[in-house]
C-alpha cells in the first residue's frame, strides 16, 4: 500500500508503509515465535491476515486549523493541523464522513483547540463505524461552551450524514496528553452503536473499548470459541472482558461465563448485549482483574480463564495468581508479544500449546497474538 501522506512525510504514523505486506505478515511472525520460542510453543497456525487499507473501525482525529478551515488528522512538530481526511487505513464510511464533519464545525462554530496557546474548544474528532456502517461521533471539547450550537445544529449534521447514530460531545477541560475526558453527553435518541460480529452483536457505549480492525476482530473471536468448544469448561472468567468479545463469543463453550473489566461504561455495553441476547449463564461486572482473581479462593477457581489485557500485560501478581491455581487452560490474547513472553516466564506449570498471530494493525509493526495455555 502506499500513501500520499506518508511519502510527502506529512504523516508517519504507520512506519512499515510501502513495505510489501507479505513481508509485514512474515516479519510479524518471525517476530512473534522469536519472543515465544523459549516457551516451546507446540504449534503455530498460520498468521491471520487482514486488508491492507481501508480497516481501520475507530479514527481518532486532532482537530485542527481555524472555524472556516479545520483540519482532521494529525498536528505537526509545531502544533499545527494536518489533514489526513483520505487517510487510506481508515474506513470509506470516516472517509466519507470527515468533509460533512469539517463543514458541521464550521457551521457550529466549535473552534479548534491551538496546543500552544491553551485557547479554543474542539480538541479531537472521534468517529466509530460498525459493520453495517453505521456511525458514532464523538466530538472532544474543552467546555460545554459549545453544546447549545452543538444541539442546534445537530439535525443538519444529521441530515447531511444519515449513517450517524449516536453523537455525542466528551469533555475533555485538561491540557494534557489524552484522547478523551469522563464526562459524555449523548446527543441523539440511539446511545449505543451494535457492532455485528460473526453471530454476536455487541452494543458499544462511546467510551468502550473495541478492536481497531472489525474483520481481524470477527476471525479472533471466532477462533476462541473453536479453542475452547472441544475443552468444554464448566466455568470460564474473562478478564478485561471489555465490551464483551469473547465472553460473548464463549457463551455456548462454556456452562458460566463470568466477565470482569475495569471500565462501567464497557461493562454496561456488555450486560446490555448479554440482555439482548437473552444468555442467563454469562454475568458481567466492574472490577479490577487482578484483584477480582486474587480474592477468589481456591475452590472457585475456574477450568478456564481467558486475558486480554493492555498492552502492559497481565503483570506479576496475576501471573503468580494463575501459576498457584488449578485452572486448567488460559486463552491469552496479547497486543504486545513482549509482555506476553514476559508474562509466559512467571506462569511456567501453563505451557503455550497452540498460537496465532492475528493482523489487527497492518502498516504498523503491532499485531495481536493468541495463545492457548495448558497446565503441564
């Protein structure tokens, strides 16, 4: 794939650009058994790859410029606005959708925040597309100055983009270096945005968690549940259950299902779906995986535990917890291989004995890899 943005250096965002992808997928699993070869994996399936372009379901955009002339992308070394609006890794649906965005903040009047003088209201440009291609936008301001326009103007963004469903405005009143604030205001009647994925729908919540790459995130999920179908376990946690993905997806692997994630939002998305899909042996609640599983005594440990945690992995005190318990199987799925193999080394009694390396970031060096882990 190449990229007018990336060969002009205008963005490097995505630094294996112009490299052929073949290559991207098989330095991705060179790179993944490297890290994973001290733990003796007993197989490895084929990577999993995904488009090249085009993949992208969450963009999350500066906004920049002025009222009459936003941009929406990036800013540069001097806080300036770049426009990245034909970005080739995002959706045709943000694609389709920034130019009526950039003309709705003119029209609002929601000036873009300038880094450097600490002045103005609109900071970032949030925008979520689910597989039927309907749309979540979220616009991130300094104040709630702006939602009086916001709500005045709203029925013309609407009906100049039809596939928007929810819209919502976050405020974000910190100068610091973070996408979005706590406080959420949903603009429209719809509050969440279902993403369909194989035969689960999932409601999203605007500040919930989801997989960047809609069809890597369908093949993953899809392939938990085949995993795990054969060891049939009367009792599975997923820990950092987000919005649900693969304790969804596991509810008919397993008798219980019990989800825990930090985020209430996330959760909520979850229940909500589990509601809809009427699942009576899967419960989902807030909490700290870490200390949820450490407060568990021993008899209620589950068969399996399922992990898909940040990118810092699942540290020490969990690792230690799952070396000492007596659960069978853990399904890890890792963004970060290092940490991964990190995390590998503190439960040494759980072997790796099937992995695969999903391409949920093509262009990028990143990917996700799922590991089936066996107590010896």
């Amino acid at each position: 794939m190449q990229c007018r943005y990336f060969d002009a250096g205008r963005c490097r965002s995505c630094s294996l650009m112009g490299e052929p992808y073949p290559a991207q997928l098989a330095g991705k699993q060179r790179h993944a058994e490297a890290l994973l070869a001290p733990f003796g994996v007993g197989s490895w399936l084929a990577p999993v790859a995904s488009g090249e372009r085009d993949y992208r379901n969450k963009a999350k955009m500066v906004v920049g410029g002025t009222v009459a002339a936003p941009t929406i992308g990036i800013l540069d070394a001097d806080g300036h606005g770049l426009d990245l609006q034909t970005c080739g890794i995002c959706s045709p649906g943000h694609r389709a959708a920034f130019p009526v965005i950039a003309r709705f903040i003119s029209l609002a009047r929601l000036t873009p925040y300038d880094v450097t003088t600490r002045a103005g209201e609109l900071k970032h440009l949030i925008v979520t597309e689910s597989p039927d291609g309907e749309l979540m936008v979220r616009f991130v301001l300094r104040s709630t100055e702006p939602l009086p326009r916001l709500r005045k103007h709203l029925p013309t963004l609407l009906a100049e983009l039809p596939a928007a469903r929810v819209v919502t405005a976050n405020i974000l009143p910190e100068h610091k270096a973070v996408l979005e604030g706590e406080t959420e205001h949903v603009l429209t009647a719809q509050q969440t945005l279902p993403m369909r994925l194989n035969d689960v729908t999932m409601h999203l919540r605007p500040q919930s968690f989801f997989q960047t790459n809609t069809a890597i995130a369908a093949a993953l999920y899809a392939e938990a549940r085949d995993w795990i179908r054969d060891l049939a376990p009367d009792t599975a946690w997923d820990l950092y259950s987000g919005v649900g993905g693969f304790a969804l997806h596991l509810a008919d692997a397993a008798t219980e299902v019990t989800g825990i994630e930090t985020s209430v939002e996330a959760v909520a998305s979850a229940e909500l779906s589990r509601t809809d899909a009427a699942l009576e042996r899967v419960r989902f609640a807030a909490g700290d995986a870490t200390a949820f599983a450490l407060s568990a005594a021993p008899a209620e440990a589950p068969d399996l535990v399922v992990v898909n945690p940040p990118r810092r992995g699942i540290g020490r005190e969990l690792a230690g917890w799952l070396e000492a318990s007596d659960v069978s199987h853990v399904l890890y799925s890792s963004c970060n291989a290092a940490s991964l193999a990190r995390d590998l080394a503190a439960m040494p009694s759980l072997r790796p004995v099937r992995a695969r390396v999903f391409d949920m970031f093509p262009q990028t060096t990143h990917f996700e890899v799922m590991v089936l882990l066996e107590r010896a």
